[in-house]
C-alpha cells in the first residue's frame, strides 16, 4: 500500500464519520498496522491546517476528529 492509498482510505472514512467524526485510535486502526501511529497523526494536523478537517478532545482526553466540506477538494 502506498502513502496515497492510506490517505485516501482515512480520508473516506473520515467523510463517511459525518459530523459525529471519527475517534483518532479508529482512524490510525483503519490506516493499517504497517502505517505508523505518527504518520497518520501528522496527515491530519495537515488536514486540520488547510482547514479540512477538525479536532476534538471528547472527555476522557478523547481525540476526534471530522471531515470539513473543504476536504472535498481533495478529489
């Protein structure tokens, strides 16, 4: 699997999410086990700075994350 084909397969699963969104342990877990942990997190904070996605910390110190429309524009 390339670095694309995670991306694009976190980044469906994050639109499929809606506006409920995604925990972060599901997301790394759907990029796969050969994907680090760190690598996933660094795409989304990339997605979150172009404003393609958001963070929440739920309680609990829970990341989740959510698709924004701009991540739209990535197809």
């Amino acid at each position: 699997m390339t670095d694309e084909d995670w991306q694009v397969k976190i980044t469906r699963f994050m639109i499929e999410g809606g506006t409920q969104g995604r925990r972060q342990s599901d997301i790394i877990k759907k990029a796969g086990g050969n994907i680090r942990d760190g690598d996933v997190i660094a795409f989304l904070r990339t997605l979150a700075a172009d404003k393609k996605a958001q963070k929440f910390i739920l309680p609990g110190q829970i990341a989740q994350w959510r698709a924004t429309r701009e991540i739209e524009k990535l197809h």
